[in-house]
C-alpha cells in the first residue's frame, strides 16, 4: 500500500460501502473489503485510510484499508491477509515450512473451494488457509470469527480432510489487528465454527497464529502469537 488517502469514518452500511469525510471536507463512498461485522473496526468518527484505484470502470474507485480504533490500528482489507502471508512465507519468516519453496494461491481442493495458498516439496504439500483477525477483545484478545461463519466452519472441514500421508493442512490466523497479542476462537459468537475447529485438530490440521505491523506506510508479518482454542479463563479454556 502507498499514497493513501485520511479521512474520517462517516458510516459503513450494506457491509460492502463506507462513508468517508476527506480532509478537505469533501465527501466519498469507498468500497469496504470485508464481509465481517467489523465489531470495534467501524466507529463513526474514527480515522480511516483509503486506497484509490486508477480504473476507470469502478464504481466506488475509493477501497478503505485501514482503520484507527481505541486499541490499535487495524488492516480490515481481508483479501490482503492472504499477500502478507504469502510474502512470510516466501521469505523464510515461518518456521517448519522450509521444505516447501513451491508457493501457489487460490488452489482449488475439495467440494468447490480454493486453499489460499499451497505449499509444494519433496517433503509433500501443505494446504493452508489464512483468516484475518481484526476483532480485538480486552486485553489483546484476538477472536475469530467475529460473525458466524458457516463457510469458515466448510474451510476446517475441507481442511481436515486433506491430511494424510505427505499432505499437511494449515489454519493461519493473521492477526491484522496492532492491539492483538493472542488468538482464539469466537465461541460466544459461533459455537459450530468453534466446535469444528477443535475437530479438525484432532484430524490432523495445524493451527498457527501470527501479528502483523499496520501501518499507512505497509502491513506486514511481524511475530508469532499464542494461539488457544478458548480464550484464558473461559469454561473450555484449553
């Protein structure tokens, strides 16, 4: 990301459109990149950035990509979580995925979906699906998802089944959120999306959790965080 535009959130409505007052008072309809509920990450009044596209054909050339909240800067372009994870990747910053330099997005595997990336070597494959985190609870609670999420709950399953043999499936959640400082699942929120991720590790899927740096200059992969399938303290804590 570069030359991004300041402005102040207005509204966000028909979860894909935000309102956006620039610093010349004028006003924009941006596009919002994120199907979630955005829950701390939508406040009227708060400090976005916007992305402008030099195509001629959109509708909203306008796309919101970040957001100032009382506990951090957050990154809510879902689909860039994806990019930054790859590039982690790429580089060698993730351990344990040495031995597959291969790196391929948007592969499609089971009933109709895509793995988000997937990792090829001598060693086997390894299917990986990557979410972004931007629902921070107190504490640097990173929760996941922050609506339910049945198509979530389809990506462990597909997931699960993947593994076997030399084929490795990965769930990597990308903390896209600076307050962040663990993980876990939304139970209180989506209890199925909970449930099926506790069974999908018992199937074989891994689970890694990283932070990213956001900021208007870039967002990128920065440290690994906790992960624990329940937040600390609560009844399923594990």
């Amino acid at each position: 990301m570069s030359d991004l535009i300041e402005g102040r959130l207005i509204k966000r409505y028909k979860r894909f459109l935000a309102d956006v007052e620039l610093a010349d008072g004028s006003q924009v309809t941006a596009h919002c990149p994120n199907t979630g509920a955005m829950t701390g990450c939508a406040e009227p009044g708060s400090r976005v950035w916007l992305s402008l596209s030099a195509s001629k054909t959109r509708k909203y050339p306008h796309t919101w990509e970040l957001v100032e909240t009382s506990r951090g800067m957050a990154c809510i372009h879902s689909a860039r979580a994806n990019k930054v994870v790859r590039a982690a990747f790429e580089a060698g910053l993730i351990p344990g995925f040495g031995d597959y330099p291969v790196i391929r997005s948007e592969v499609k595997y089971g009933k109709n979906s895509r793995a988000d990336l997937l990792l090829e070597g001598e060693s086997g494959r390894v299917f990986v699906e990557v979410k972004s985190v931007t629902l921070c609870a107190a504490g640097g609670q990173g929760l996941f998802p922050d609506a339910v999420s049945e198509r979530g709950r389809k990506h462990l399953q597909e997931l699960a089944a993947e593994c076997g043999g030399t084929t490795r499936a990965l769930m990597f959640y990308c903390g896209f959120h600076s307050g962040i400082t663990r993980v876990s699942a939304a139970g209180d929120i989506d209890p199925r999306y909970r449930d099926a991720l506790v069974e999908a590790m018992q199937q074989g899927v891994e689970v890694l959790a990283w932070g990213a740096d956001v900021a208007p200059a870039g967002v990128v992969l920065a440290r690994p965080l906790p992960f624990s399938v329940d937040p600390p303290g609560t009844s399923h804590d594990q």
